[in-house]
C-alpha cells in the first residue's frame, strides 16, 4: 500500500476524531461556557449539518481545482479553526468555529475518497476506499479516547489543541506523499441529486439517515448518561470510547460480510433487533442505578457492535434501490451520514433537557426501527416498480 493512501486515511482519522470527540469532553464545556449539556451537544449537531450542506455544493465547486492544493488550503484552515476554539470560552464563537472546521472537512472528506479511487490500480480500488474509510472507524478506537483523556487532564481547551495538531499532521503528510491527481470534470449540482427523483432512493437515503440519527443520540451525550448511570469520569470515559471502537471495527466488518453472506435485508434485521435489544437492556439498567462500568461493559462492546454493523448492510441496500444511480446515491450518502449525526445531536439534546439521559436508550431504539421501516418501504416500492415494468414489457 502506498504511503499516500495511509496518509489519506490519517486525513479522515483526523476529521472524524474532531467530530466525535466532543462527545468525551461535553460536560467540561457545559460548564465553562455557561451552557447545559444538551446546549454543549449541540457543537457535535452544528458540525455535522455544515459537513452534510457543505459537502455536495463543495465537491461541485471545487470539482476543477488542484487536489493538493485544495487538500492544502483546508487543512490549515481547519487547524486555524481549532486551535482559535482553544482560546475561546465564548459558546457563540465556538458554534461558528465549530461550522469552520465542518466545512474544511466538507471539502476534504469525499475528495479523499474520490483520489483513492481514481489513483488505485485496477481491481483495487475497493481496498484503497475501504482503507481511508477506516480512519473513520478508527477515529473512535482512538483518537476519541485520546482527545477525552487529553481534555481530562488539561481541559477541554487541550482538545482543540490536540485537534489542529492531528490536522497539520495530516497536512505535512499529504504535501510528502501525495501526487496531484488530475481534478475530475465538475457535475452540475442537478445531476448530483437527480437520485432524490426516486422515492425509493430518497426513502433509502432517509433510512442512512435515521440509522445513523438513533445511533448518535445515545454516543452524543454518552458523558452524561454513563455519569448518572455508573458515575463514569473523564479517565474511565476514554477506555469506553477504546471499547467502543475496537468492538465497533469488529462488528462493522461483521455486517459487511453478513450482508454478503444473508443478503443486506437479513443482515439489517439482525442488526437493528440487536441494537433494539441493547437499548431496552440499558433502559431496565437505569432503574438500577448506580451500576457498577466493570458490569457494563460487555453491553457497551456489544452495543458498539450492533451500531458498526447495521451500516454495510444499509448502504448496500442503498446500492441495490439506487440501481443504475448507484454513484450518485453515494455521493450523497456522506451527507446524509452527517444529517443523521446533526439530528441525533439535536434530538438527544432536546431528550436530554426534558426527561434526562435514561430516556436516550428508548428514543434511539424507536429511531432506529424507524429506519427499518423505511428501508421495508423503499424494497417494496422497488418490488413493485418491476413488477410494473415486468407487465409492461409482456406482450
């Protein structure tokens, strides 16, 4: 493997390290900033909607320009945004360096994943993606809980800082190793979500969209509800987000080769019953409380699991709805990965303040067989679209 392909995936570690983390180091920013948590949260909402707005206009806009270049010039504004939100406890001027930062990744993220592709050898490109995805994934074995024992033993402040160093890390990386691959011709704004003319690839997109909402509703706001469930610290915090992400890589890798193995809508029922399953064990664990982390920890790993592996299956899925449009419903798969994330924040936040966090398990297990519903929708709408045309086509 090149060393420019690992260095892609350095780039999308360090991007997704900046989005999550917020998640360790929410309460410390509750407090500093004058705001509740579920105020705090919503720094992990801004983020994801900007990325999610931003990335389809940014890959039209900066379609023609030069990769490195591109690459170059939103890195550096991406550690400017950081390390100005570490001199900062002004919750309004953090929101908006928080959009900075989304839209630096906004422009970065899909055109890692399209060099990748384009510089892959033939027969190879799967691999090359796979891999710059796995930054992502690996985001939450650790840099998550790099930056939420950072921000426990320096503040939170020390975690932006950690942040911009991680992004001019990925920066000196890229300007190394990377060759300037040629910029692909610009697709008009109209082609990209021509998809969306579909129902059932709408509905399949809002399906990625409500998978990914319920799983962050709980991870979002995990410091609060760990911290009245089993009085989980900043230290202790950080090993579950390592658990988390360990178990996630394996249950991810598990729902791919299930949804190969069973076939996507197998391998998705088995995903959403398991993660509906581990929620309606963490709601009869709250009236338990306090419960002992060394307890819980099996259910944690398991819930991380279940998160990571309903989403192969769901984008394959996709793929299948989407037919001959299979590009383009990716392309806007990442944006709807986002809104999800933003909605989740939002949604959990808005939990938070008016029951508190023992209701997040139950709220995200009924988002998530929401999603199952949707993806059941658009596979019977499909079904009946070739019927149709099946009926059409007999003499």
């Amino acid at each position: 493997m090149p060393a420019w392909l690992f260095a892609l995936m350095f780039t999308a570690f360090a991007f997704a390290t900046d989005d999550y983390v917020i998640a360790g180091v929410l309460p410390a920013i509750a407090a500093d900033t004058g705001v509740s948590e579920a105020a705090a949260g919503q720094l992990v909402t801004v983020f994801s909607l900007a990325f999610a707005i931003g990335a389809p206009f940014a890959s039209v806009t900066t379609a023609t320009w030069s990769r490195r270049r591109l690459l170059t010039g939103a890195l550096l504004l991406f550690v400017a945004a950081n390390w100005a939100a570490a001199l900062t406890d002004s919750y309004a001027l953090l929101m908006a360096l928080r959009v900075v930062a989304a839209l630096a990744a906004a422009a970065v993220v899909p055109a890692a994943y399209a060099i990748a592709t384009a510089l892959a050898p033939e027969g190879r490109a799967g691999r090359y993606l796979a891999l710059v995805m796995g930054g992502l994934t690996g985001s939450l074995a650790f840099g998550v809980p790099l930056g939420t024992w950072v921000g426990g033993a320096f503040g939170w402040q020390a975690t932006f800082v950690l942040g911009g160093a991680l992004g001019l890390i990925a920066l000196i990386a890229i300007r190394v190793t990377l060759p300037d691959p040629p910029a692909a011709p610009a697709m008009p704004i109209r082609e990209r979500i021509a998809p969306l003319a579909r129902a059932r690839v709408l509905l399949g997109l809002l399906g990625i969209v409500a998978i990914v909402m319920g799983s962050m509703m709980l991870l979002t706001y995990l410091a609060p509800f760990l911290r009245d469930l089993a009085g989980v610290g900043a230290t202790a915090l950080g090993w579950v987000f390592v658990l988390a992400g360990v178990a996630g890589l394996v249950g991810g890798q598990l729902g791919g080769r299930a949804a190969d193995g069973w076939g996507a809508d197998r391998a998705l029922l088995a995903g959403v019953a398991g993660f509906t399953a581990v929620m309606a064990l963490f709601t009869g664990l709250w009236w338990l409380r306090p419960m002992p982390l060394l307890a819980l920890l099996p259910l944690l790993a398991l819930w991380a699991a279940v998160s990571w592996w309903i989403p192969p299956p769901a984008q394959t899925r996709l793929l299948a709805l989407a037919g001959s449009a299979g590009p383009q419903a990716l392309a806007l798969n990442s944006s709807a990965v986002y809104v999800g994330v933003s909605l989740g924040g939002a949604a959990g936040g808005l939990l938070l303040e008016a029951a508190g966090p023992g209701v997040l398990p139950a709220g995200s297990a009924v988002v998530e067989v929401i999603a199952l519903a949707l993806f059941w929708t658009a596979a019977r709408l499909a079904r009946r679209e070739e019927a149709g045309r099946s009926v059409a086509a007999s003499p």
